[in-house]
C-alpha cells in the first residue's frame, strides 16, 4: 500500500479536514510553524500566538488520535512551505503527498508546482469546510454586472435551509432583518463578561516564543486570553449562543469606549482557522431562535454573516485574483499614518478602535468599517499599505478575508464590485453608534474649522474630488444635490479644512 504524506496548513486545523479522509496507519501527516508564512507581513504577535499555539494543540490531539506526527517547530522550520516540504519528503520517502488546497491564492500557486518540483504525485482537494464552492460561486456571478451579497445571500438561504419555513421562503417573512439590527447601546444595557480560557504549557511556550523572535512585530502580546482547542473553542460558541447572541442583533453595529467585544461572537478567528465548522454555529445558532431563546433578527443576522459574507468574500476574492489587490479605481495614493501601529491620536474614534486593535488582535465590523476604513476611505490611503495593515493587524484575517473587504467594502477600490456606493460617513454617524465623541478635542457638532470633527468636512472633499464618477450613482444622488446647494464659501472651507488637515497629518499632528 502507498505511504502518503498528509500535509496540513496553519488554518485546516479539523479533524474532518479533506486531506485526512481515508488516511492510513502508515501514513504521516505533517504540520510545519513555516518562518515565511509568520513574517511575509508584520503579523500581529497575538495573530501568531494564536495561530502556533492552536496548531500545536492539534497536532497533540491528531496524536492522541493514533496518527503519526512530524511537526516542525519554528526554530527548526525551513524558510517556506515549499522548503518545509521538501525536506519532509526527503526524511519519509512518501510515495504520494496529499493536502488540502490552500484557501490564499499565492500559496495555492505554490502547491501546484510541488508535483513537478519534488517529482512526486500531489493530490489537491478541494476545502469544503464552505458552503459554496468555487465553481458555484463563478456560476452565480456569471453574466451579472454587480455582485451583491444579498442575492448570493439569498441563495445560501436556499441551499442549506437555514432560516427556511415549510413554504421554502425566509421565516419571518423577510430575508434581512438588518433594519432592526442598527440599534445604539443604551447607558443601562449590561455586557456580558467573556468566559476566561487557562493559559496552559503549550501556549506559554508559544508565548515566549514570539516574544523573542517577532519582538518587532505590531500590537499587544500579553494578557492571552483566547481558545486554542478545538474544547475551548466549542465551548466559547456555546457561551455567545446563550449569553451574547440575544442582543447582538440589535446592537451589532453600537460602539462603547473600553468594551471592544460587546455581543459580538469573536468567533471568526476559530472559524477561519478550522476549529470551529461554519454550519455548526450556524445550526446551534438556528436551534436557539428555534427554541424561543434568541429573537429572529439576532440570528439571522449571526447567520448572514457566516453563510452570505463569509462565503461571498471568498467567492469574489477567487473570482478576481490575481488581479484584484492591485485595483484601485479611485487613484488614492497617501501613505498610512504612523499612529496605524500607535494609535496614538486625538481623534479618538479612532485612537479607541486602533488602540482596541493593538491590544486584542481584533475589532468588531463596525470599528473596522465605519471608523477605520471610513478613515482610509476619507484620507485617500493607497489600498494595497491598507489591505497589508488589516492582514497583519486581524487575528481573522488572510488573503481571502481581508482583500475584499478592504478592495470593494472599504475603499472602493474595485470600483463597484462589492458595493453599490463607497462607505463614506461624517462624524455623525460615528456620534450616534458609540459614546466616542463626547471625550473627543474635535467637536462633532462642528462642521468647519480648526476644532471641527474632521471626518466632517473630509466627508465631503471625497464627494468633491469624486463628483465625477459618484454623481449619477443612484444611491448618492441626494447627496449630490446638497452638495450642489452649498455656496461656494461652504465648498471653499472644505477644501481649505481638508488641505489643513492633511498637512497636519504628514507631520503626524492629528
């Protein structure tokens, strides 16, 4: 019988992964902490922590399990996965090589050379830990002009029949119940304390081990506080089923000073990573509506974020790359400001958000939408340091996460793929979804000058500098109109705040 070698990446960490099915007592599977991987961008060091000390406790239980291991620790890993594979082919003499295709394009391209270059049989199977496949994905955007979430949403829906009444239409009569999900956070509204996670010798080492070598590395190593296991990690979604998932609906897109989590699952780095399946949280999720222990927008709007965008970033990110990191339709060309790997600013939405950031490796949507991203949005920053910030900073994020969201949700930049309008808002917004701008030294209510809120009047120099291409969109035609309105002294002081501003943000005085 033919000897296999099983190789697993850094986020299949499942047991029912596709590259272990039928495996063998003879085979091994191998697990690499692969140097290349860790430091192609300035990961997070909570990203790597995370990420190292999951793998390990995987590979501990693929043992516990009967299944022979070779894991290559860091120290001892070669530069890439190429190089890592290479020498384990060299140490077993497989007769085949079988793995899961990567889930990032620039290291799927790299297993479809291993055949050739090791000058052995690699199988490639496909991830079906998605709902929808690539190929179902290019059918649904074929012929179609805009790709929008809620119709491949809708298909989802369909598909796995969550949320489905007897009849085959949504329950409840509606397919997005995101209207009521739109809530601020009153000042009496309790949030939930976070269960605690036991820090055991596997992740102390790990620890230390990024601590010494990724020193330079952005953000906050310590307190780690976040599950590792495949136990941990179920037992946290049991936890944000019963004790954040009643109010996330209504509050998910609310922000408050010193309370980054709030109802939001935090479970996207588990899903992402393996430990947790999609249709798990979304099955456990359905039972509780279900039962009469959750409210229906709540659920719905915990499952539209797993099976509509989750599985539609990733559809759009396969059907656009190559390409696609390197769009930017809007010509925006500034460079990020020192106070990304800071946070240190007086504009204190987004110094809370960054800072949050920094800390935990984490920001829930709205801070990584509708503050940072609508920052870098207002400001013109070129999208690819943008996509590079999110991928190192988000313990969440990889190539298939990231770039879509940052490309077409945030900036825009594919000109109207993802979004029907860019993502631009003024301080009012941020003003009415979080307690942020009370303790701000710029004024909210200010619209113009030296102390007004600049998200104010950088509003509306991006409606100005892109009157052109945005003016017949359908959806900012009122805008447009105000616009055209305003006199030209209010279109002037525009233009003079936003030139002051930028020039104080070159020198790093914002």
């Amino acid at each position: 019988m033919a000897r296999t070698l099983r190789f697993i990446l850094g986020d299949q960490l499942s047991e029912d992964i596709s590259c272990l099915r039928g495996i063998e007592p003879d085979d091994i599977v191998l697990m690499c902490e692969v140097g290349e991987e860790a430091t192609y961008v300035r990961h997070h060091k909570k990203k790597i922590a995370f990420l190292f000390s999951a793998m390990r406790h995987f590979a501990e239980e693929l043992g516990d399990a009967g299944h022979t291991l070779d894991y290559v620790r860091f120290e001892a890993c070669a530069g890439s996965f190429s190089d890592a594979l290479r020498d384990a082919v060299q140490r077993h003499e497989p007769d085949r090589i079988v793995v899961t295709e990567a889930s990032e394009w620039r290291v799927l391209e790299m297993q479809k050379t291993w055949a050739e270059t090791l000058d052995i049989e690699v199988e490639i199977r496909p991830d079906d830990r998605f709902i929808a496949t690539k190929e179902e994905f290019a059918d649904w955007a074929k012929d179609r002009k805009e790709l929008r979430m809620e119709f491949f949403y809708r298909e989802m829906r369909r598909k796995t029949g969550y949320l489905m009444d007897a009849n085959g239409g949504p329950e409840g009569g509606q397919w997005n119940y995101d209207k009521d999900n739109r809530d601020p956070l009153p000042d009496d509204v309790e949030v939930p304390k976070r269960p605690d996670f036991s820090v055991d010798k596997i992740t102390t080492d790990v620890i230390d081990l990024v601590a010494k070598r990724f020193a330079d590395h952005p953000g906050e190593l310590e307190p780690f506080n976040y599950p590792v296991t495949r136990r941990q990690a179920t037992y946290y979604l049991n936890w944000f089923i019963e004790e954040a998932l009643p109010a996330f609906g209504s509050f998910q897109d609310a922000m408050k000073q010193g309370e980054p989590l709030l109802f939001h699952s935090h479970l996207s780095a588990l899903i992402n990573c393996g430990l947790l399946d999609p249709a798990e949280c979304c099955e456990k999720a359905e039972a509780a509506w279900r039962e009469g222990d959750v409210p229906l927008n709540a659920t719905e709007g915990f499952i539209r974020q797993i099976i509509g965008w989750r599985e539609y970033v990733r559809g759009v990110y396969w059907l656009k790359m190559p390409d696609y990191r390197d769009a930017n339709a809007l010509g925006a060309e500034r460079d990020l400001p020192a106070f990304f790997w800071t946070g240190e600013t007086q504009m204190n939405c987004l110094r809370q958000s960054i800072t949050e950031t920094l800390q935990n490796a984490y920001a829930h949507h709205i801070q990584r939408l509708m503050v940072i991203g609508n920052f870098a949005l207002l400001a013109g920053f070129e999208p690819k340091q943008v996509q590079d910030w999110y991928l190192e900073i988000y313990h969440d994020a990889y190539d298939w996460v990231e770039m879509p969201n940052v490309v077409g949700m945030i900036l825009h930049a594919d000109g109207g793929v993802v979004a029907s309008k860019p993502y631009a808002a003024s301080g009012a917004y941020i003003n009415r979804m979080s307690d942020y701008c009370g303790s701000c030294r710029y004024a909210v209510t200010k619209k113009n000058g030296p102390k007004a809120c600049p998200f104010n009047y950088l509003y509306w120099n991006f409606l100005i500098e892109n009157r052109d291409r945005f003016r017949d969109n359908h959806r900012l035609g009122m805008i447009y109109r105000t616009l055209d309105r305003m006199g030209n002294g209010k279109v002037d002081a525009v233009r003079e705040d936003s030139d002051r501003f930028f020039r104080a943000l070159s020198r790093g005085e914002v």
